[in-house]
C-alpha cells in the first residue's frame, strides 16, 4: 500500500510489516542504522520493519546469525538489494506511523515517525543496561521511536548532521511535553535505548543548504515535524497523550505509586476489622482524573523533579509540598516531616515525601474527606438519580 510521497518525492510504501521508501533518484543519507549506517552517497532505498514477535516470545530481530536471514528477506520478499539498503527495526506496527509535510517557500521537509515507550524508555544518564567490548554483539530490547527525515533540498554533511542534533532534540522535547516517565530512573524520557533516525536529502537538487539548526526554517521545520510525529505515533501505538497524562496515576508513578502503593497504605492505616479495600479503591479512582487534583499533584511532582535535579533544597521541597499537600486535604494536620538532616540525599527526601503524598491522600480516601468536585462522583450521582 503506497501512503503517499516525500519531500524528494520518493514513494512511500507499507507492506510485510515493513515502511519502504525506494528512491527515485540520487540520495544523501545520514543514519544510525547498524547496516549502511553513518554517511551513505550510494544507497537505493531504507525501510523500518516491525520487528515484534508477539507476548512472551524472543525477538529473532535480535539474535545473532540473522544477518543472512534479513538480507535474504530484503532480496526475495521486499524486492531490494541488501547492499544498498540501510535499515530500522521496532516493536511499533506500521500501522502506528505518523506521515507530515510542510512547505515553505522552495523547501519541503517530511517526517515519518513510529514511536514507542512502553518497553524501553528512558531518560540521557541513566545507569546503563548493557555493555559492548570490542564490538561484541549486544543484547537490546528494541522499542524505540524510528524516525526519517526527507529534505528536499541539497545539504551538506555538517547540515546534515545538524539535522540529526535537531530532529533528536525534537523528539526529547515531545517526550518532555507528554511528561513521559522513564522506566528505569524516576525521571522524565528523553527517548527509548533504542532509537533510530535517517536524514534523506535530494543529491541532486540546486538548492544547497548548509545549516539545519534551530535558528533556521530548516531547522524549525524538521524539529516541528518530528516532534509532532513522535507524539502522534506515540498516542496511536500506546494511547499516550495529554487525556491519559490528565491523572494522578499518570503523574505519579514516576515516582512508584500505584494502585498498590494506596493498597500497602490502607492495609498499614487501618485496623483488621474496618477494612473496606473495595470501596476506597473505588473512591480513589473516583479522584484520579479530578482536575484540581491533578493540578495539584503535577506541582507536587514538580518539586520532587526540582529537587533531583538540585534546583531546590530539601526544605525548600517539603515546605513546598506541605502548601500543596494542605490545599488536597483542604485540612491543617499534614503528615509531612519538616526537618531535614544534615546528611540526607535528595533521594530519602524525595521518597519522603511521596510517603506523604501517599499518606495524605489515602487518610482523605478512608474518612471519606472528599471536598473536592470530582467528576467522577458528579457522574456517580448523576447516574444514581
């Protein structure tokens, strides 16, 4: 199935699980892809191939020995030549990707993006989890948010390589703007471990470019297009976008707290005999997506991101957190430690205090001190009369 053309006006196609773009002419390719990778002059087509083999099951993908299965798989049943071809691979269906154009003037960018987060997200600087010497095969789980940027224009190598600066930036600041969790560190992603972008230019174009920064309509064109691609792809594979980010689950399980979390404390709050788990589960999800709440919460995180990243003090956090946690119990007895000692990482005081946003809620949720206008609770009456 053909889903349209590129800014070179190179067809785009989708078959066997596969996003093939054949080129219709000379092509300037920059790419991270493990074959043909690096600056390429002489390559006739790339593709990004779902690689996901199902729940449960290992990927092939990522085996060793599979360099003559996938070059005989490019051949026979994708009709390319294996030594002209650079390639990607993800867990994303192609079914997933997100295709946008814009036009300024003489120049045409386009970005085409599958993007997930879901198995490997993370944030730059996290402790790593594999290890490569002397070129010895390493074991990744692929997820990754694959994107190729076609530029119809001639650039050089240095804009080139200015455009792979930019266009990562461009993902980073989705992730960023969808506060996307990392599910390795507490922190927000920048990406996935395993992520991969190609920069097409047209070889043959007289129209030469040679900067591809932010500064620049180049620059603001790719960035814009593979931000918002990122973020598309990421709500048609994952369902991840601002509704779903809209609630205190989603806020908060950066820092480890799910519905479990509540479970553990109402378990550790109440006395055997007077427990009722059903129902203050039950009004907790009546909250999640209550929108002051939300708010709240989001402040709250905020500080807790502040704090890991030494922008604020311990007690500048706590007596922060303590405005914010008395404006949820709407109530002045806050269980919140105000005293820091002097020996104290960011990270105990951090989990002190989602100890006590934890605590503070799950109080409210058990006496049933809801004051808040939960629409959830609106729906339950409404449904009720």
């Amino acid at each position: 199935m053909m889903l349209g053309l590129t800014a070179t006006g190179d067809p785009i196609h989708r078959y066997h699980r596969c996003l093939v773009v054949p080129f219709c002419g000379s092509r300037k390719v920059v790419s991270t892809a493990m074959e043909h990778g690096g600056y390429q002059e002489n390559l006739t087509a790339i593709f990004n191939q779902d690689v996901n083999p199902g729940p449960g099951r290992l990927c092939e993908h990522m085996e060793a020995g599979q360099e003559e299965k996938m070059q005989s798989f490019i051949r026979e049943v994708l009709g390319l030549d294996p030594d002209t071809v650079a390639r990607m691979a993800t867990i994303v269906s192609m079914e997933s990707v997100a295709i946008k154009s814009e036009t300024y003037d003489i120049l045409t960018v386009t970005a085409i993006t599958t993007a997930s987060l879901e198995v490997n997200g993370g944030r730059i600087g996290e402790k790593a989890t594999s290890y490569e010497k002397n070129g010895e095969y390493v074991n990744l789980r692929p997820g990754t948010i694959n994107s190729m940027v076609f530029v119809s224009g001639n650039m050089t190598p240095g804009c080139m390589a200015r455009a792979m600066v930019t266009a990562t930036e461009a993902k980073t600041a989705a992730c960023q703007e969808l506060m996307a969790g990392s599910l390795y560190s507490n922190g927000i992603a920048t990406g996935s471990g395993t992520d991969n972008l190609m920069i097409i230019c047209d070889g043959e174009s007289t129209n030469r470019l040679t900067y591809a920064g932010k500064h620049g309509k180049l620059g603001e064109l790719i960035g814009r297009l593979v931000r918002d691609t990122v973020k598309e792809s990421l709500n048609q594979h994952m369902a991840l976008n601002p509704v779903t980010q809209h609630r205190l689950f989603a806020r908060m399980k950066r820092y480890g707290v799910t519905e479990g979390t509540f479970f553990k404390k109402f378990n550790e709050l109440s006395q055997e005999g007077q427990r009722d788990f059903p129902k203050w589960i039950d009004r907790l999800h009546r909250l999640d997506q209550e929108d002051e709440l939300v708010t709240m919460t989001s402040l709250y995180v905020h500080l807790l991101d502040q704090l890991g990243w030494g922008l604020l003090s311990g007690s500048e956090a706590i007596n922060g957190g303590v405005m914010i946690l008395k404006q949820i119990a709407k109530a002045q007895s806050i269980n919140l430690e105000r005293s820091i000692k002097q020996h104290e990482s960011a990270e105990v005081v951090i989990q002190k205090m989602v100890n006590s946003f934890v605590t503070t809620l799950s109080e409210m949720v058990m006496a049933n001190e809801i004051n808040l206008n939960s629409e959830g609770e609106k729906k339950s009456n409404e449904k009720t009369v």
